[in-house]
C-alpha cells in the first residue's frame, strides 16, 4: 500500500479578495469585476464554500490561477462573496462543499503542460488527487467544476 501523500489547499490569496472588492477590477488586468445575486452554487474561491443560491450576492471577475507559477497565463472566471469571508486553511484537506459536485482534476507539471485529468462524478475526490499527486512529474493539481470548467483552487503537496 502506497503512503499517504500530504497536501494542501491553496484558495486565492485574501489580498487578492479584498483587492477585487475595494477596485471591482479584476487583479492584474483591470477587467471589470460584476456583481450579482448567486444564480449558481459557485464555490468561492476564497473560503471554499459553496454559494447559497438567490440568497447571497457575489463578485464575478477575471482570474489567472497561474499567476506567479508560470509565464503565461490563462484567464478564467470566478467568484467570491461581496461580503468578506474567512480563506480556506490550507491544512483542512478537501472542502466539504467540493465533494457534492462534479469536479475534475487536472495534473500540471512545470510549464503548465497538462500530464493527466480526471474527473470525478461521485465526491471521492482524495482517491483520484492521491493518485495524481503521486506521479513524479505533477507540481500541482487545479481543481475545476466539471460542468463548466471554471478554476475551483489548487493542490500542492506540502
């Protein structure tokens, strides 16, 4: 049996979120951020959790999630609450709200070359991630909704 890999969970950065929220620009690029009431779960990329439906408003801006691992980037939407909420703890293994969805996993080693992606339909998530992190070649894993591909957070081993 293979030893269990340590990770963590990187969220974006509060700098980042509190950014957003004082400019309504997206970081680095200026975009316009836009606010609306959750017409989706979400997740926020900031606390992980999913969004309550027509109930909470949040923050739609554009979002590179290799900013600061690699030289070119890759823009995407994402979302955080209007409202300040507390940043995933790296050291809480994978949100709880993460495992009701759909997700895929993709495996990036250096130069963001994709080596494997897997998705996940049933929430056991750890498996799969156990698994990718295990191959020599990943530096980390980005975790995406399945549906539409939007950039959930990223895995690291520690």
């Amino acid at each position: 049996m293979k030893p269990t890999i340590s990770y963590r969970v990187i969220a974006i950065p509060t700098k980042v979120a509190d950014l957003v929220r004082e400019t309504m620009k997206s970081p680095g690029y200026g975009h316009p951020a836009h606010t609306e009431i959750a017409a989706g779960y979400g997740p926020c990329r900031h606390c992980l959790h999913d969004f309550h439906v027509g109930q909470e408003s949040r923050i739609l801006f554009t979002y590179d999630p290799f900013f600061s691992l690699e030289d070119f980037p890759l823009l995407g939407p994402i979302f955080i609450p209007a409202e300040p909420c507390n940043r995933f703890s790296e050291g809480s293994g994978s949100p709880d709200d993460a495992r009701h969805h759909r997700v895929t996993l993709a495996a990036y080693a250096d130069g963001r070359r994709l080596l494997a992606e897997e998705h996940v339909e049933n929430g056991d998530v750890d498996p799969v991630m156990q698994k990718l992190l295990s191959l020599d070649s990943v530096k980390y894993l980005h975790v995406r909704d399945t549906e539409v591909g939007c950039y959930d957070f990223r895995i690291e081993r520690s």
